[in-house]
C-alpha cells in the first residue's frame, strides 16, 4: 500500500517506531470507541432513573382516589383530605415507604407524589422530551394505568416556581448540606380520564457527573502506560536483532568479509523466529566464505599454473631465429597475460585485500591521464574540482585505464572531467552527494540496443576477437564490477542521435 506524499513524509521509517506508532492510533480508536460507548450508557441509565421515577409518582398517584377542586384543599397539605376525606395511606404517600422498590436513588425528589390540578398548560419555554414520553408511556401500559392524555417537557429550573419552592424548602431541613441546582427540571403531566383533573409532577435532572470523564480519562492512561510499555519490550526485542542482522548483512555486502571475521557473527537473539533467522544467517555466511576462500585458492593455483608456463615459453622464444615470428609470439603470450590478468582482477573484485584510504579524487584522475599522455595518448584533462573520498586507489586506477583506453582505442580521443554533483532529498531523507568521474570520446558510439550487453563479460564492441582491435572483452565489466565495489555505477550513454561520441559516467558516493 502507498501512503499519501504528505502521509508519507510524516510516517516513520523504523519497523519498531511504525509498530509502536500503529498501536498507539489504535488504541486510541478504540478507547474512544468505548468512551463514547460508557458515554452512552451513563446517560440511558440516567434516562432511565428519571424516566422510572416519573412513572412510579404517576403510578402510585393514578391509583389513589384524587379530588382537584380550584381553590379547595390539595393532596400534599398535611391536614388535606384524601380521595373521599380520609387522609391518604401512609404506604402510598412518602416513596421511602415502599420497601419492593428497594432503596431510593440520592436524586430521588422526596416531594409530593404527583399534584393533581384541574388543568395543565406548558409555559414559554419549556421543550417536549419525545423519548422520555415514549419510555414513560410504556411503563403505564405495563402497570394498566388508563392514559387519556400525557405530556413531558423540559424546563429551565430558574422558570418553575413549583419546583424553587420544594428546593428552598429541602435547603431550609438539610441546612449547611445545600442540594445542587439540577441542570434541568422535567415536568410530566398525567390525564387518566377525558376531561379529567391533571396528575402533574417535577423531576430535577441532576448535572451529568464530572467523574465519569475523569474516570474515563484516567482509564485510558493506565492502558497506555500498561499496553505501550510492554509493546515497548515486545518491539525491542524484536528490533534489536534486526538491525545487528541488517548491519551484518550491510558490512558482509561492502567488505566481503574474510574467513578470520567469522568469529564476529552476531549471536541469536530475540523471539524464537528472529533466533533461527540469525542462525540460518550465520550458517548461509560461513558458507559463502567457505566458498569465496576455494575460489581464491582455485585462482592462485591457476594464476601460478599459467603465467609459469608463460614465463617458460617468452624465454624458449627467444630462440626463434626469424624476429617477425618471435614478435608475434611475444605479443601473443603478452595477450595471454594481460587476459589472465583481467580475469583474476574480475574474479577477486568482490574480495579486496587493499584497504580503503581517504583520496583526493582529482589528482588520482590526473596521474592515470598523465600516465596516457606520457604514451602519447589524445588525452586530456576538462573542466574539474576536488573532492575527498575514501577507496581503493589500485583498483579504481584500474577502472579508470580500462575506461580511458576504451575511449582512445575506439573513439579516437578521451576528455576527463571530475566534478561533484548533490541529488536534493526526497521525503524525510538526506541530499545524496556524488563524485562523478566523466569520460567522453568522439567516436561513433554503441548502439542504444546493445549498451547493456556490452557490460556483459567477454563482450567485444569490434565482433571479431583480433587482439589488435581490443582485448578479451572484460574491461568494461571489470569497471563496471569496481565501480559497485565502492558503492557507485557505471554508466554509458551516447550524446545525441547521431555518431557524436559516448560518454561513460562513473559516479563514487561521497559520505
């Protein structure tokens, strides 16, 4: 998957950090899926409270005999008549005293049950409550209480004159413990009959609980600490062996490690599969340096078995009476040598034995040019800067002479040039800088179909193999084999659409 270039930019590149990062978003969304699910549900439940303590003052009330006369005596006065003068049942009366309804909430209004009135109008104001109607409604249905009419809205507190006196009078009792102004009062008004009095009640809505977001909030840092610390260890564990593994890799890459560095292997670490990585790691590495340590005992053996029997025959060949003959002979072992050289050059070019030295990279180009306009050589020196870099001086040398002699031998002169070039940093990364190493020739060029091949091994751009006309087919692989030695390429390209030379780019990182 591609992430967005802004994304992109922001995204970490370490497996551990994106690991850790990954849990931490996910984390998130799901505390806030849950906060907002306990949310949620403190406020059903509060719904619920109300809505059960509304429909248990109609209840209680609509099952008591009630007489609403304007201006006569009201249920809730002490000395009141109740239903058919009688005063009305203790038990029905004060909530507290219906023991199978358990204990009664702390927001539970201690008042009156309901107050029956002749009629009922809403105020300016007030807003209807349609889910606490609906909820209300079917508790009545459940307890047979018959509704002709029923309505539920919402007031502000500061609006119900009934509901400030029942609130100054529980202040006055419970002096110095003041009840908390409620955050909304909901009026609920009751006709059983058609035409019949009113059974009206006021249920202060307390203010939701600051604790419940505290709570919240304090849960989800306790299971960032718990859940990332140990994803912290988990990762760690894990990203630990993998970059000495990488680093591993990286120096066996860029070195060619020799068979003393085994003993430098990194140990297993890690969870079970990390461990048998390395193992396997370890293994695969002992194994690759077992084999390049054959191959260099394989190429001494031959380098030695060959060039004695050259050495022999440039000395029997001096015998040779005709100098005609004995020229083309000794050009011919010369051949010969100069191929095996090549050959063993490329073959050891992954394994150096040289060490790597701080250069400066203009004066080393300069000596190979010298060396060339010595021989008398079209050769020359263009546009150039120094530039410091560490490499093998032996071997870029060599790069270098395979390159300028192709340029001579086939495009009739050579222009060398040396200059620094810096690529911008994409991303997040860091700006790339190169040394770059330029020769042009004005010779006709290779074909752009055939570019690539000619870095293949034993890959002649003149078709037959007369050695007057090129060597064995190797120098531009070996430059090539060099050039990625240190880190860098080796590219050739014409100028042009026509015969207008070929420019070979040899580019060094510079640290």
């Amino acid at each position: 998957m591609t992430l967005p270039r802004g994304l992109a930019r922001l995204w970490p590149r370490r497996l551990g950090t994106q690991m850790m990062l990954v849990m931490a978003l996910a984390l998130l969304m799901a505390q806030a899926v849950s906060a907002l699910l306990l949310w949620r549900a403190e406020m059903e439940r509060q719904h619920d409270i109300t809505s059960h303590q509304i429909a248990f003052r109609l209840v209680a009330s609509a099952h008591l005999p009630m007489r609403a006369e304007p201006g006569g005596p009201q249920p809730d006065h002490p000395d009141a008549g109740w239903g058919h003068g009688g005063p009305p049942p203790p038990s029905l009366l004060h909530p507290g005293a219906l023991p199978m309804l358990g204990p009664v909430p702390e927001n539970f209004d201690h008042g009156p049950l309901a107050r029956p009135q002749a009629a009922f109008a809403p105020i300016p104001g007030d807003i209807e409550v349609p889910s606490a109607e609906k909820a209300i409604r079917a508790i009545l249905a459940e307890q047979a209480v018959p509704v002709a009419a029923f309505h539920i809205y919402r007031r502000d507190p500061a609006h119900d004159p009934d509901f400030q006196r029942r609130l100054a009078t529980r202040n006055a009792i419970y002096h110095g413990h003041p009840f908390p102004r409620p955050d909304h009062v909901l009026v609920a008004a009751l006709q059983v009959a058609p035409n019949g009095p009113w059974l009206v009640t006021h249920v202060g809505v307390p203010p939701n609980d600051p604790r419940l977001l505290a709570t919240l909030i304090g849960q989800t840092l306790l299971i960032y600490v718990v859940l990332v610390a140990a994803m912290a260890l988990i990762v760690r564990r894990i990203s630990r062996p993998l970059a000495a593994l990488t680093g591993r890799v990286n120096r066996f890459g860029a070195q060619g490690f020799a068979a003393r560095d085994v003993v430098g292997q990194i140990q297993p670490a890690g969870p079970q599969d990390l461990r048998l990585l390395i193992e396997a790691h370890n293994a695969m590495e002992r194994r690759i340096i077992a084999l390049l340590d054959e191959k260099d005992v394989m190429l001494g053996a031959i380098g030695h078995d060959l060039k004695t029997p050259l050495t022999t025959l440039r000395v029997r060949i001096e015998s040779v009476e005709d100098a005609d003959e004995r020229r083309r002979m000794a050009h011919t072992i010369d051949d010969i040598a100069r191929s095996l050289d090549d050959m063993l050059s490329l073959a050891r070019v992954g394994r150096p034995s040289d060490p790597i030295e701080v250069t400066e990279l203009l004066s080393l180009v300069s000596s190979v040019v010298e060396e060339f306009e010595d021989l008398g050589a079209p050769v020359e020196m263009g546009d150039s800067g120094r530039v410091a870099l560490p490499l093998r001086p032996t071997w870029l040398r060599r790069a270098l002479r395979n390159l300028i002699g192709n340029a001579v031998r086939y495009g009739d002169s050579a222009r060398v040039s040396v200059t620094r070039e810096e690529i911008p940093a994409t991303g997040r990364g860091v700006p790339q800088r190169w040394a770059v190493i330029r020769i042009d020739d004005v010779g006709p060029g290779i074909a752009a179909g055939d570019i690539d091949r000619m870095m293949e091994p034993f890959t002649r751009g003149e078709p037959s193999r007369n050695s007057e006309t090129g060597g064995a087919g190797l120098g531009l692989t070996l430059a090539r084999a060099i050039a990625e030695q240190h880190g860098g390429t080796l590219v050739l390209a014409n100028r042009g659409d026509g015969p207008s030379g070929l420019t070979a780019t040899l580019r060094l990182p510079i640290p």
